[in-house]
C-alpha cells in the first residue's frame, strides 16, 4: 500500500510539473497567415473563388468515391480470408474464369472512371476558358523575381518587378524567422479588382518558373521562349499569397507571389497612383546627371533589387554570390564591363536586369563603383546604358 501511494505520489508531482511547464512556454511563434499558409495545415487552402471551391468540391467528393472502393475492395477481402479461412475446414475453390466476374471488374470500374470524369469536365474546361478577361497581365519569372506587365484593361501601361522583401532575406541568412508573412513578403504586391476576371500570362527570361496562388487554385509553368495563360477572379478583398512552383535555381526560395485585391474604388485609385508615379519615373535617358544625384538614387535601387543577394554592405554571400565591394568588374577603369554584366548577366546565376531603365541601371552601377571601399570616381550615364543595350 505505501509503495502505490508513493507512486501515487510521484505521478501526481511529475503531472503537475508538465502542466506547469507547458503552461509557461511562449506562444506559438508563427500563426496561420490569412490567404497563405496556416499552422498545421492539412487540408486544400480556403478558396478566393468559385473555381478553386469547385476544385476542393470535386476532390472530397473523388476522396470519398476511393473511399468507398478501398472499404468495398478491402471489407470483402477480407471477410472472404476470414469467413472462409483453411481452419474452418473451407477448401480452395478451382475453376477456371468466370464471365460474370470479368465483365462485372471491367463495366464497373469503366462507368466509376466515366462518371468521375463527367463530373471534372465542367470544372476543367472552366479551369482554360482565359477569354473575356477584363484585365490581363503579363507575370515574367526571372531568377529569381517576377515581372509584372498590365497588358488591357484598366491599369494598361502599368510594369514593375516584384521582390522579395530585404528584410525578410536578411532573417533568412541570419537564421532568425519572424512574422507570420516568413519568406512571402514582397516590396511590390500585384494588385487587382475584386469580382473581376484576371488573365495571367506566363513566360520566363531565363528558366523554367511557375507561378501558383493556392487560394485561386492557379498554377502555370513561366517557360522562356513560350507564352502560357490562366486565369482567376476573387471573390472578396484580401492579401493572398503564393511561390514559384517550379525548382529554378538556387535562390528558388526567395521568390515569393502576393497578390493584393482591392475594391473597384480602391484599385483604380491605385491605378492612377502608379500611373502618375511612373510618368515621374519616366527620365530622358540623354539627361546629363551629377555624381551625387546618381549615387542617391542608385542606392534606392539597389536595396530595391540588388541587396537581396549582394547585402546592403555589398559584401554578398560567397561562393555563389560574389561581393561588390573590391570586385575587379567594378573597379575596372572600363565601365562598359560591368554595364555588359548587369544588362546581360552571367552564366554562374547572375540574372540579367534589361528590365529596369536606362537612368536606374546607371544609377545603381555608378552606386556600386562609389560606394563601401570601392572608390572609383566613375560615372555611368543614362546614355552609356542607353548605347550598350543597342548593341
């Protein structure tokens, strides 16, 4: 009697230990990110439109037909090995075929896969039916960003890049996650109307990307050299996030997708910011600038696209991303050199940036040969950037 009350005891110490404990560690550090991933997620994403709730309709329901066949297959299985078990004295039949069963094995499983199909049909064919878009975007992957171009509709004219967050590299390198928008936090949302239907085209600059947003249930290979589409209309406002799909390189990673979907009133207040802050963007690229003024504006665009791989002291992350700071190429006298790498990039995974302007390009090249121990001097006009990409 004493030993069980001293077990008694103990069990009862060490349970009220545990419950103490567990009652003082922290909070989970990360929460579900509406319109992203959540904790713990088990399930399909919670659909932002009609299609993608067709999509999750028809998979539980395919759930539930290879449900029923594995409890039918099974269940009469192995009822036949036990009901019919040697032990209970049952022989082993022997015939030869049976017509009845081949062709019940071969009808019914035909009228199971045509009746599932049936039921896909509308949803896929849905799923291509890219016409009648009221805005259609051009999504360009490149190692490893994307481009977005608004091709029609309202906000036609409308391009920038989309990149990751430096921030959000900065606590991936240090290893230190934070925030529930981890790694998906970008410096340039694509921004679209609700109740709209959006046409993404796809297509890549270098290699094979893909650009998916669960929430939609998209998914579309970029493939350089080749132009693809889908499509999706958002049933409500929101944030909602997605990443390349497709393995493209070592910093795949890093390449998140966020797409921000605002109201009518909204959106085409947003479009007439953008507009109106590009037409302010738009430099004459034969303007003649100052030192100084290259170098303040260079700086913003390379913690915009640049930092990211190349860290804001420009020391990189060696080997595959090699330092700035005392780079031959960027000390040397000719700039044409580092021009040519920044137009056309590299083949050891420096991406090429023929999509930013003429005055950013020069501006972020005459940054980085006067910038940390670098100390050249040098200046890179509009104009050089301007003759280099014509050749």
């Amino acid at each position: 009697m004493n030993k069980i009350m001293t077990l008694r005891h103990r069990w009862n110490t060490a349970a009220a230990a545990l419950a103490s404990g567990a009652a003082a560690l922290p909070a989970a550090a990360v929460n579900s990110l509406p319109g992203g991933p959540a904790v713990n997620q088990i399930n399909l994403h919670p659909p932002a439109g009609k299609i993608a709730a067709d999509i999750i309709t028809l998979h539980n329901g395919m759930l539930i037909v290879c449900l029923v066949i594995f409890v039918v297959v099974f269940g009469v299985m192995f009822y036949s090995i036990f009901a019919h078990r040697k032990s209970k004295g049952h022989q082993a039949a022997n015939f030869h075929e049976s017509v009845g069963v081949e062709i019940a094995w071969t009808v019914v499983p035909f009228l199971i896969v045509v009746g599932m199909g049936f039921a896909a049909t509308k949803t896929v064919v849905a799923q291509k039916d890219t016409s009648n878009a009221d805005l259609t975007i051009k999504a360009t992957g490149y190692q490893w960003k994307w481009g977005y171009d608004y091709l029609k509709g309202e906000g036609e004219g409308i391009g920038f890049l989309s990149t990751l967050d430096v921030a959000q590299r900065e606590m991936s390198d240090a290893g230190k996650p934070e925030g529930d928008n981890y790694l998906l936090k970008v410096d340039h949302p694509l921004v679209v109307p609700v109740n709209k239907k959006v046409r993404i085209i796809t297509t890549a600059n270098d290699v094979i990307h893909a650009w998916m947003v669960p929430a939609f249930a998209v998914k579309q290979d970029a493939i350089p050299g080749f132009v693809r589409d889908t499509w999706f209309r958002a049933d409500r406002t929101g944030d909602f996030y997605g990443q390349c799909a497709e393995l493209c390189g070592k910093e795949h990673a890093y390449m998140p997708i966020h797409v921000k979907v605002l109201s009518d009133a909204d959106y085409s207040a947003w479009v007439k910011g953008k507009l109106k802050e590009m037409a302010a963007r738009a430099d004459d690229p034969n303007k003649v600038w100052a030192l100084a003024d290259l170098i303040a504006r260079g700086e913003k665009v390379y913690s915009a696209n640049c930092a990211v791989c190349h860290k804001a002291d420009g020391s990189g992350a060696p080997p595959a991303i090699k330092a700035l700071n005392g780079d031959p190429v960027v000390n040397d006298p000719d700039k044409g050199k580092q021009i040519h790498t920044v137009l056309n990039g590299t083949d050891k995974g420096m991406p090429a940036w023929k999509q930013l302007g003429d005055t950013d390009l020069a501006a972020v090249i005459t940054y980085t040969k006067n910038s940390w121990s670098n100390k050249t001097g040098q200046l890179v006009q509009p104009a050089d950037v301007l003759a280099a990409r014509s050749k």
